[in-house]
C-alpha cells in the first residue's frame, strides 16, 4: 500500500509519505489454495526460479475469519464438556 499527497496545487508533484509492503488478509487463503506467493518471492529474491505448478492448486476452498470478543457464561461447565 501506499499513501500519496499532493504537496500544491500549481506544483504538481507527489510525495511518498509510507510504504506499507504487506500480504493483504486474504493471503492465508491464497497459500492454502496453492498459490504461496511469499515462498516465490523469496525464491527470486535469491536468484532460484520459483516452483509453480499450474494444475496444484486447489479450488472450492472458503476461509474463515473472526476476530471479537467472545463471553461464555458458566464456562466451567462448558469446560467439563470434553
């Protein structure tokens, strides 16, 4: 990602002012799928040809994803459960 400004109107130039170089949230899916992007990245960046194999990925495949606050009442006897 990366975030741009305006520094004037009549200059007409831009300014980087971050760099944010990340793996969006939907990464974990893709590399589950097959497609493990960061092990190809760091395959080139090493000078290695990375490898890809076009009929190894998988389809028909949902990711999950929560991230709140969950509250169990009587947890010691949900814990009891197993």
């Amino acid at each position: 990602m990366m975030h741009m400004r305006r520094l004037g109107v009549t200059m007409r130039r831009m300014c980087i002012i971050e760099i944010n170089p990340r793996f969006g949230g939907g990464a974990p899916l893709a590399i589950h799928a097959g497609a493990d992007f960061p092990k190809w990245i760091l395959s080139e960046l090493i000078g290695k040809k990375p490898r890809i194999n076009a009929t190894g990925f998988k389809d028909d495949i949902a990711m999950l994803r929560f991230d709140d606050s969950v509250f169990v009442k009587k947890a010691s006897k949900v814990l009891e459960l197993r």
